[in-house]
C-alpha cells in the first residue's frame, strides 16, 4: 500500500493512532498483552470466561475479526489462551468483507498477516444491500445482517461458537440506549444462543474489560484499526450510541463509578420492585401477581 493511499485511510473509516512506520515487534506486541495489561485486559478477558463459562474443552470457535481495535485484541488474547491455557479448544479467525474500499480491505489483511491472525476472509456485500434497503435505520440493519453472515460462515466450518468484541463499555451504553430510547431495560449479554442457527452460541470475552485500555494497547502497538469504514451510515443518520457514550462520560466527571453502576444494575434487578417484565415472550405486570400471599 502506497503512502499517499494510508495517509487517506484516515478519512475513509481508519482510526490513525501512531505512524504507521512505528510498529512494534509482534513478540513485544504479545508479550504486553498479559504484561503490561494484564490486570486491565488478559486478567479481566479469563475472568468473563470463567465467570460465564465462555470457552470449554472440546469447543471450536469462529472469532469474528472486522478489523477495528477490539476484534484485534480479542484475536490476540484467544491466541495467548490457546497457548497458555489449561483448555483444549480449536480457534477459527474469520473476517467478513461488507463492501470495503481496497485500501481498507487491504489494511485488514495487512494488520492481520503482521499480527499474525490467520483469517479466512469472505465476501457479503452488505454495505451495497443496507444502502438499498435501510432507509433512515442503517446500523441497525448492517448489524442484523452481519450477525447472520458471521452465524453461517462459522456454522460452515464447523463451530460451536462465534466471538464478538463487544467489551465493557458496548455493554453499559446498550442498556442506556434501551432505557433511553426503547422504553425498556436490556442489557447486552455474555452468552446466548443462536436463535436461527442451530448449535450455535454467541459469546463475548470482553465483556469486562474497558475500551480505554483496548484504545491504550492498539495505540502502543502502533497498529491502525479499522472504525466502521461505512458510508452508508454516514449518508444518512448521527449514531445515537456515541450521544450516550458523551452522556455517560459527562456523567462520570461527578461520579467517577457511573459507569460500574449501571453495569451493576443488569445483575442486581428487584423482581418486586418493577411494574413489568418480559419472559419467554410472554408479558406480565406486577398486578398479575399482587394478591398472591
């Protein structure tokens, strides 16, 4: 790749951190991961799963790679448990291309090969679909749609699990936004199972770690992740998530645990103290329930 075409990576959905020529070594690259970072990433990416039972002897997973920081440290710590860890499970990296510029693409492949996350690329065309279809709602749509091309690929291959890079702070700004905005109280969690796919589950081992030490690791390896790199998005609505994320940062100038406290909140609901609530797509209130002894 041409330095004039990185140098324009930075306006077409690449997060610039550090010169590109200021790479460090791949062995020092790794050795930081469970050093320099382990307490705030490697120590809280076993914690989630050993807390959640994310990962089990005999499990094949597809670890989903898009390019940007958080897939490509969660590529890098499953390659440090596979080496280091007591489990005996196999690891697929699979990197699906929605419509990506060239030199985008190409940037993936360049930071993957350097880091050495060997991926199987595929191709969906979901950026020229969601353009078509989606209207005023983009990211929701792509997201959907991804989802399910990731579930087939990794169903393909023959695994039981697909890993997200979802961490800590997806994780607070989503029940915000479904307080917020949907009326309701969700959270984003650990592990589910596939609803279309059979024997599929998704997980999540970053759930507990923070997106400041993601950024900090990225940054120091002198590595350029990829952002959303989607015009479609961009063409059309503002992100109502980064409105949220601004909100909770404002918030934590006056208390600094905000943010732990509405993590908290998914784990400690009171069942008698709320109006309604859903349950195997079945609705009930309070009332239902009010004159048992």
């Amino acid at each position: 790749m041409s330095e004039e075409n990185k140098e324009g990576l930075a306006g077409s959905g690449c997060e610039v951190l550090i010169p590109f020529n200021e790479r460090r070594p791949i062995q020092e690259i790794e050795r930081s991961l469970i050093k320099k970072y382990r307490k705030h990433i490697w120590s809280k990416f076993i914690k989630a799963i050993k807390d959640y039972k994310l990962v089990e002897d005999g499990d094949k997973i597809a670890v989903a790679i898009s390019g940007g920081k958080d897939s490509l440290v969660m590529a890098k710590c499953f390659q440090e448990l596979k080496r280091h860890g007591q489990m005996d499970f196999e690891l697929e990296f699979i990197a699906m291309d929605p419509g990506y510029h060239e030199d985008i693409k190409q940037l993936l492949i360049d930071n993957c090969n350097y880091l050495n996350i060997p991926i199987h690329i595929f191709d969906s065309g979901i950026f020229k679909i969601v353009d078509d279809i989606a209207k005023d709602y983009p990211c929701y749509m792509c997201a959907r749609m991804r989802r399910g091309a990731l579930y087939s690929k990794a169903q393909e291959l023959g695994c039981n699990k697909l890993a997200l890079g979802h961490h800590f702070n997806d994780v607070i700004e989503t029940t915000m936004l479904n307080v917020l905005y949907a009326g309701n109280f969700k959270t984003m969690l650990p592990k589910l199972k596939a609803t279309n796919f059979e024997g599929l589950e998704l997980i999540r081992p970053l759930y507990y770690v923070e997106e400041p030490y993601i950024q900090k690791f990225i940054q120091n390896s002198g590595i350029w992740p990829l952002n959303c790199a989607c015009m479609v998005a961009a063409k059309k609505i503002g992100n109502k998530r980064f409105e949220i994320k601004d909100m909770i940062a404002d918030l934590k100038k006056n208390f600094k645990d905000v943010d732990k406290s509405i993590f908290r909140a998914a784990q400690n609901v009171n069942m008698d103290a709320i109006l309604g609530w859903k349950k195997d797509g079945e609705n009930y209130s309070y009332l239902d329930f009010f004159d048992e002894d």
